[in-house]
C-alpha cells in the first residue's frame, strides 16, 4: 500500500510539475497567437453579450449562454479560490498573485478554444438534453479527414518532452517506483509517435477520449465530491461547532434535489447561486481592502514588484514566483483541463464561437476578479509575513480576521461553504456527463442504451450523494492526492486535442467575427 502511495504521490507531483505548466501555457500562448489575442480584442463584445443577450434563450441547447458560463463558474470557483491563492503566496510570495493573472489571461484564450469545440461536437443523450465536451470532440474531431500536420508536430513534440521529463525523473528512483516511471515515460513516448502518424488518428481519438472520460469521472467523486465536502464539514465545524455528519448529510440532501434535475435545474440554481456568492465574498473582502484602504497603493506596488524579483522568497528565487503563480492560477480556473466543455456544449446557440466568447469570461471571473480579491486581501493585511507557518484556508482566515476579528473566520467559512457547494453542483453534472459517454461507449446499441439510460441517471446521482457524506466523515489525505492528480490527467488529452484541432477553432472564429464584427 506505501509503494502505491508513494506511486501517486508521484505522478501527483509530475502531472502538475513544471513540464504540466509548461504545456498548459505554452498551449494558452499557441492560441492566443493563432486567433490573433482574440481574449482582448473581442473581450467587450463577449461581456456585453453575455450580459444582455447572453440571458436569452436562442439556437439548439439545454441551458441560456449565461446559465452554462454560471455552470462553468461554479464548478471553478471553489476552495482553490481561497485555499489555493494562499498557498500560491506563502510559497511564491505577494508577486505570485502577477502570475495568476497572466495565467488567465492566457488561459481565456484556452477556455475560449475548449468552449468552441465543445459545443461544435456535441450530440444528444436519450432524453433530448446535449452532451458535449472533450470526449466528444476528441472521438469527432480526429476523424475528420485532411487534419494539417502543424498541430498534429506540436502536440507531438510537447508530449515526446513530457516523456523525456518522465524517463528523467525516473533516474532518480529505485525499484518499484523507477519502474512504475519507466513505464509511463515509455507510454507517453508511444503516445507521442502515434501523433506523427496520420492513419491512427481515428483511432487514437476514441482511446483518448475514453482516457479523458474515465480521468474526469473518478475526479468528479474526488476534487469535485469528496474533497469540497470534507472542507465544507471542517469549515462549519470550526466557526458554528457543527458535527461533521450533520454538515455532510445536509449537503447530500441539498445536492441530490438540485442534480436530479440534471443540467437544466443545476443551470438554473448556478444562475442564482454564483451571482449571489460572489457578490458576498465581494462585499467581504472589500470590507478589507477598505479597512486597510491607506496600504492598497503599497499592497499593489509590493506584488508587481516581487513578481519580478522575488525578494519575498527565501533567497530572492524568482523561479519559485513564477512557478507558484502560474501553478495556483491553472488549478483555480481550469483553463486547459478540459472540464468546461462539458457545460458550454449545453448552451442554447447557433454558433459555437459565440459560445466560445462567453466561455472564455470564465478565466478573467475566477482568477482576475475572486482570486485578487483574497490575494490582494492577503497582502495588504501582511498576514502572510505575519503568520509564516499558515498556509491554505488558515492563511485566508488570518488575514481577514485582521480586519474583522473572528467575524472574518466566519466569512471565510462562509466563502467556503458557498464556494464548495457550488463546485459539488457543476462536478456532478461533469462526472455524469463523461459516465453516460463511457457507458454510450460501451453499449453500441443505441436503443438498449437509451432503455439503460434513465436508471444509470438516477444510480449515479445516488452514488454521487453518498460519496458527499462520506468525504465529509472521512479523512482524506490519498484521496485529495489521487484525485488531484486524476484532474491533472485530464489536461493531457484535452491539450492535445486543442492543439491538433486549432485550424477548427480558427476556421471557425474567423467565420463567426466576420459575421459579428
């Protein structure tokens, strides 16, 4: 069992290591270029429409444009708002709050991609509702016929290095760890040749697919279940002394009369819910940024001026800004991992582009918006100087406790709560979408799967349920493991997706602006 620890510990580390952060901004960068930075060109038009038009109901879907963007967001804004901006500073220090922004605004064009696709190649399940996402793109899209050969090099390079960083690493282990390393860097070399190879595509599509569906739905019951249950029961136990099971049963009967619903009422409670929560936490952290109102100047100042020179980390190492930074700011958004196709694929649109400029708010939401409103809350109250060993939500606490006493704890346990549950609801959607394809996969017969479909629905929101009880009793320490590096898994199909499909995504922007100027 400690060989199998150490095993995930390791690849847990390697999937969110720097060739991971290399590839996922590198991938970001590489689109960026390609739609000609169209994150900051069009950024108005996408606003204004998700704001106004964005509300309505038009084109083929489940869910209004804004609902599926509220979906996305929930699943995203989570504990890695508030836990994850803290980790980014004890670690990087103030200035790795920079590079969490210049993460999202790279990954909005990431998000936009990943948003295009989704809905470009979405089909419909038995009951009339959309699935889309990775999957469905990745199946769909390699079969196409005279896919150029530029994505099909770069995704095949970036994955060739990956194995080489993988063989390399495993040079410094012994036994059975070094030959659990070998075996890996030796699949992903194998995984990179087949991208060279043109008849293989088809192929290599659906395998991908298959891997990208069995990545996300074990992570749906892990960083999007069980994990966000766990830091709900720890939240509500340390500010109101409630007992774990009695936090955990309640979010169990919560979720179950939401997602039973399916992705029509999950929209509609998103609609409701991630305005509401934002604007709170808003209104929080404000609270501090206006209390401590004279240090904002210098706050700002001391973050872009240690982005750059990292004197807050021990021995001015810059790297370790930058690393942080950029680490923290991928695993808040998601931008890259794929999981937001499955949302957007479900938008009521007539054209997958506009449903790309809304998808890609996303990112410029989550981390420019809610994470600065912690990081910045962080550094301005100096907490994180002035308590060097918090680190996480602790950190989070400290800092608005500066502000308000144990008044700040609270609404910090309140932020979690909130910002937990909402990531529980979108999960849930995530992870039934990628069983249901998994399942469609499996049985062929389209008439008998449609017979299997209403029971598998409900079997799976049982299960869901219960596995939110049980992380709320449970410790979870290999679970939070396992299951980060399952998320991490899911960026690897998904990227190679978007860089061998990044004609589409071009083809079809193009098509989209001309029309929409």
């Amino acid at each position: 069992m400690g060989m199998l620890v150490d095993f995930i510990n390791w690849l847990d580390g390697e999937v969110w290591g720097l060739p991971m952060i290399v590839l996922l901004v590198g991938t970001g960068l590489f689109l960026t270029i390609i739609l000609r930075a169209i994150q900051f060109r069009r950024l108005g038009w996408s606003i204004r429409f998700t704001l106004f038009e964005g509300r309505k109901k038009g084109g083929e879907g489940d869910i209004t444009p804004f609902q599926a963007l509220m979906a996305t967001i929930s699943g995203t804004v989570g504990i890695g708002n508030i836990a994850g901006v803290a980790t980014a500073i004890h670690y990087g220090g103030p200035g790795a709050l920079f590079w969490m922004w210049v993460t999202a605004l790279v990954g909005m064009a990431t998000r936009y991609s990943e948003g295009l696709l989704g809905v470009a190649f979405r089909d419909k399940l038995p009951d009339g509702t959309m699935i889309g996402g990775t999957f469905n793109f990745l199946e769909k899209g390699f079969a196409m016929e005279n896919i150029p050969k530029t994505g099909k090099y770069i995704a095949s390079i970036f994955t060739l290095l990956f194995a080489v960083f993988i063989g390399y690493s495993a040079t410094g282990f012994s036994g059975a760890l070094q030959i659990g390393a070998i075996i890996v860097a030796i699949l992903f070399a194998i995984l990179g040749l087949f991208l060279l190879k043109d008849d293989a595509y088809p192929t290599l599509g659906k395998v991908l697919a298959v891997l990208f569906a069995i990545f996300a739905a074990i992570a749906a019951f892990g960083i999007g279940n069980m994990t966000q249950s766990n830091s709900v029961a720890d939240a509500v136990n340390t500010a109101f002394n409630v007992p774990p099971w009695v936090s955990g049963a309640i979010l169990a009967i919560l979720t179950f009369i939401v997602v039973i619903g399916g992705i029509k009422r999950i929209g509609e409670v998103a609609e409701m819910l991630v305005p509401f929560m934002a604007i709170v936490y808003f209104l929080f952290a404000i609270g501090v940024w206006i209390k401590f109102a004279g240090k904002l100047p210098s706050a700002f100042a001391l973050i872009f001026q240690d982005a750059f020179t990292g004197k807050a980390v021990a021995g001015g190492a810059i790297g370790q800004v930058i690393l942080w930074g950029v680490k923290r700011g991928l695993f808040s958004n998601e931008a890259g991992l794929g999981t937001a196709t499955l949302a957007h694929a479900a938008a009521k649109t007539d054209h997958p582009s506009r449903q790309a400029h809304v998808a890609m708010l996303g990112p410029f939401i989550d981390t420019l918006i809610i994470c600065t409103l912690t990081g910045v809350s962080i550094v301005v109250t100096e907490a994180y100087s002035m308590y060097p060993d918090l680190n996480g939500a602790p950190l989070t606490q400290a800092a608005f406790a500066a502000a308000f006493g144990h008044a700040g704890e609270i609404m910090v346990a309140i932020g979690i709560i909130l910002f937990a549950y909402s990531t529980i609801l979108a999960w849930s959607f995530y992870g039934r979408q990628n069983v249901m394809y998994l399942a469609k996969w499996l049985e062929q017969d389209p008439e008998k799967f449609a017979r299997l479909y209403p029971k598998l629905h409900l079997v799976y929101n049982l299960l869901f349920v219960v596995f939110i009880y049980v992380g709320a009793v449970t410790k979870l320490e290999t679970v939070w493991t396992f299951s980060d590096m399952m998320n991490g898994l899911m960026a690897i199909p998904n990227l190679i997706g978007l860089l061998v499909l990044f004609w589409f995504v071009r083809e079809k922007t193009d098509e989209f602006v001309a029309a929409n100027p």
